[in-house]
C-alpha cells in the first residue's frame, strides 16, 4: 500500500500515481465509517456548496428534473439535493450509483425510510440508465479514475445528459494538502480519511489538465466552465444550450 503522509518532497506539478486504502477490500464498518467522517470533513470545508450553487440555475425545472450522482458514496450529496427540491417544490428523480456495494448499503443506513433517492451498485461506465438523464453530477470521484478513464468519463457523461453535467473535485496544489493535514490532525477521521484525503489532492487536477481531458474528449472548450471554489475545489461544468 502507498504512504500518502506529507513529505517535504511533495510534487504538485502532476498526477500522483497512489492509491486509497477506500478502494481496496474493506470491511463494510469501516467503508461506512470512512464515508461518514467524509462527510464531516466535506461540510467543514463547504464540499456540497458547489454543485448546489450550480444547480441553482435548474430550480424552475417543471418536469421531473433526472440527476445522477456517480461515485455517490453515503450518499449524502443526494439528500442534500432531495432537501433543496423539497424546499423549491422541484420534482426530481435522483439515483446515486458506485462501484463500491458497501456503499449502497451505507446510504440506505444513512436515508430515512421514506426516502426516494435509488441506490445503484455499478460502474459509471456500464451505467445503461433506463430513461434519459438530465444532469450528471459527481463529487470526489475523478480523481478515482486514470486519465484515459477521466476522458472517457468526459465523453460518458456528454452522451448519455440532456441538459448538462458537473464535476465537483480536488485542485492539487500545496493550500488543499496543508490544510486538509491541519484539518486531519485537529479531527482525527477514520484512518482511512487521515491516509486518502492526503493522496486524493496528489491525485487531483490542476486547470491544464482539464483543459487536455476536454479536448481529448472532443468538447467545445467554449462550451465547458473550468474554475476553483475556494478553499480546495476545482470544479468542470458543462450546460447544455
Ligand atoms: C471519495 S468517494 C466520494 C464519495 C462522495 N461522492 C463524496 O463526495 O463524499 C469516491 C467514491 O467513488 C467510488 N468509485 C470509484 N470508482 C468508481 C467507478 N468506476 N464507478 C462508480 N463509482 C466509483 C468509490 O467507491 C467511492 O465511494
């Protein structure tokens, strides 16, 4: 297994080729448990806020709005996104799909009964959804893929959207990873937390590699919003004319 732990030898100019301990064989307490302490670490550093703020522009939507969270994890994005349309009387059809079948479980445990949101177990790739998908969203989940996975991703999500997609992920440079490290410390997450977060943002992009995913994927630059949100994200968002 690779250590993620700071050195002062970190490279922020490419990807890190490491991997988390979240995608190798687990038990599923400590799958969930890993989830919920991210959880706590994406409300601490406003992880929700910028594919809510991007949704926002979808909220006059009168037919039922089909958004699909890959790499959903717990889930916790979904009902966040059920409790903004429940608040604006906004129909949606939400679906939350991951490769990991610990996390479906998990966000059943972490949903309230009458919840409508469905849970997949799959790979976003052989995702054949049974009716057409408005909005692809995704958070903490690019940085999983390989480069050639991420185009892929890229030309996936295009296809199979009416109305666009969004990507909501790490910006590698030396503010996320110090911060999240100071962050680990005072908070002491699941150890799986205190490993991967470190590793996700040596994993995660920087604008030129967006901007080579999107053109090797064949997209219109001029149709695609690269920008950050402060204080670790770089976000990809594409809406549809
Ligand atoms: C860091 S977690 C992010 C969870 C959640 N989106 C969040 O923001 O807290 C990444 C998730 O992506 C899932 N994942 C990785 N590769 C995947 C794939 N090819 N298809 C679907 N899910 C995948 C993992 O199982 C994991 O639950």
């Amino acid at each position: 297994m690779s250590n993620g732990y700071v050195s002062p030898t970190i490279d922020f100019s490419r990807r890190a080729h490491l991997s988390e301990w979240m995608d190798e064989p687990c038990s599923y307490e400590d799958f969930r448990d890993c989830l919920k302490d991210l959880d706590r670490i994406n409300r601490i550093i406003f992880g929700y806020s910028p594919t809510l703020t991007w949704l926002e522009q979808y909220a006059d939507a009168d037919a039922p709005l089909h958004i699909v969270d890959v790499g959903c994890g717990g889930g916790d994005m979904l009902r966040r996104i059920d409790a903004w349309a429940q608040s604006r009387n906004l129909p949606v059809h939400l679906a939350g799909i991951d490769i990991n079948p610990h996390a479906a479980r998990a966000a059943r445990e972490f949903s309230s009964r009458s919840s409508r949101i469905e849970w997949i177990t799959g790979d976003a790739f052989s995702y054949d959804p049974p009716v057409p998908i408005d909005l692809v969203i995704s958070s903490l989940f690019t940085h999983h893929l390989t480069d050639s996975e991420i185009v892929r991703f890229l030309q996936w999500m295009d296809r199979v959207t009416t109305r666009g997609w969004f990507i909501s992920d790490l910006h590698r440079k030396p503010i996320p990873y110090y911060l999240f490290s100071a962050l680990a410390t005072l908070m002491r997450p699941h150890r799986f937390i205190r490993h991967d977060g470190l590793i996700s943002i040596r994993r995660s992009f920087d604008r030129d590699d967006w901007e080579n995913y999107c053109a090797i994927a064949g997209l219109d630059q001029n149709g695609v919003n690269i920008y950050t949100m402060r204080p670790a994200r770089l976000c990809v968002a594409r809406e549809k004319p």
